[in-house]
C-alpha cells in the first residue's frame, strides 16, 4: 500500500467512512449482547427488526415535517444512524438464528445487484427480476 492509499484509508477512517471491522466480526461480536428467550428468537427478532425499521421511518417522517436547520439536521442524522446500528444488529441476529453469515449474504445481495444493473433491471418489482 502505498503512502497515499494508507493516507486516505486514515482520513475515510476519521471521516467514519470507513471501518476496519467485518460483517462476521461484527456478527460475532454481536451475539455476544444478544439476550432473548431462545425457544422465541425468529419471531423475537423478526419483531425487533421491523420496530427498529420503524423507529427510523418515524424520525425520517419528524425530519420531513418539522424540517431542521443545519444543527437540527445533525442531531437527526445521529438518531438516524443509531437506529441504523439496532436495525444492522437484529439482521446480524436474524442471520445467525438462520445459519448464515452476514457477510456472505452482504456479498450475494451486492451479486444480485450486479447482475440486474449489467441487464438493466435495477427497476421494477420482484425478485426475480
């Protein structure tokens, strides 16, 4: 690597744009404050994710509303991020209680995606597209 790269890595670092952690790091990581009633977990973390979800869509809703100044906007995008971290946490859950790895699932998505853009269906419904 050279000196520019390791550089730029630093400043995307500090930026907090990016990180040195992975989605299986990250998963791990996870399940180790992971505390619900076992014989429940699919459903109990199935209802965390989508309450999470809409703890964000309720403080995109306020944004739009009530608008914010530049202050306002940041403390709003924090919240937002927060919530983007439980809803990161009940899909790294999700995962595992299904035998999956986060990170594979991160890279067939990103496949999926690939593929639809090169035959130019990134629009439209279903999945199978």
């Amino acid at each position: 690597m050279t000196k520019l790269e390791q550089e730029v890595k630093q400043w995307m670092k500090e930026k907090k744009m990016m990180s040195a952690i992975t989605a299986t790091e990250y998963q791990i990581r996870a399940a180790e404050t992971a505390i619900f009633p076992k014989e429940k977990a699919l459903e109990y973390i199935t209802l965390g994710l989508t309450g999470e979800a809409g703890e964000i869509a309720n403080k995109v809703k306020k944004l739009i509303r009530d608008g914010a100044d530049i202050e306002g906007y940041n403390d709003k995008r924090n919240q937002i991020g927060a919530e983007l971290g439980d809803v990161l946490w009940y899909c790294a859950m999700l995962a595992k209680e299904v035998d999956m790895n986060l990170g594979s699932i991160m890279e067939s998505n990103l496949d999926k995606l690939a593929d639809r853009k090169a035959r130019n269906r990134l629009q439209g419904d279903g999945d199978n597209r």
